[in-house]
C-alpha cells in the first residue's frame, strides 16, 4: 500500500450567509439579504510567504485568485486562524466574518465548507 501526502490545497466555497446593516435613522440593526458566492482557497503558505508576513502560520485563506491573504491559519495540528476573521471546525467547515460592501458599516457572516483540490 502506498501512503498519501494530506492535501495542501482546499478549495473552500460559501454555502450560506447573513448580513446586518445598521439603520441611522431608526439606530437599530436590521438584517439585510445577501447571496453567498464567495469561493476561497485554503492553502499551505511557503516558506517565502511566511517570511514576508513575518508570521509562523502555516495555512493562508486566500480569496479565489487573490495573492493576499484574508486570513492566516494554524499549525501543523491545528487551523485557528492568527490574522483575519475566520474560524475553522472539525471537518474543515469554516466561518468568515466581513464588512459588508454593499452597506458600509454593515457586516456579512458567511459560512461554508472547504474540499480537497
């Protein structure tokens, strides 16, 4: 039998999502509807990578098709993410916490779950 190399690479996609926004003329918070489409990669970071963030993390959550990362993750046993607002679960399901830019001052929850690529 031969073993396998874990994945390096996880495609990560969107799968629901809700937004806020505050409403200044009434001052309170109402939920506003917005469409999770939103795909990331969830990748090992180089060597390089991790120099020039001057960070230890070893997993990057990347935008798809973005070279800056949204978030920087975990170790080698663990993805709690030390930069940006996502959090992972068991199983690779993740939570992204944003601004909403349909809404400034509003905010987007989306969540998802991440594949092997």
């Amino acid at each position: 039998m031969v073993a396998q190399a874990d994945p390096s690479q996880y495609l990560c996609l969107a799968e629901q999502s809700a937004a806020l926004h505050y409403d200044g003329k009434a001052k309170t918070w109402a939920a506003q509807a917005f469409i999770p489409n939103d795909k990331f990669v969830l990748r090992r970071l180089s060597d390089d990578e991790r120099k020039n963030w001057r960070s230890n993390a070893k997993w990057g959550f990347f935008g798809l098709g973005e070279t800056w990362p949204t978030a920087l993750c975990g170790t080698e046993f663990d993805l709690t993410c030390l930069w940006g607002a996502v959090e992972f679960e068991p199983g690779l399901s993740w939570r992204l916490y944003k601004d909403n830019p349909n809404n400034p001052g509003g905010v987007i929850i989306e969540t998802g779950k991440c594949s092997a690529l």
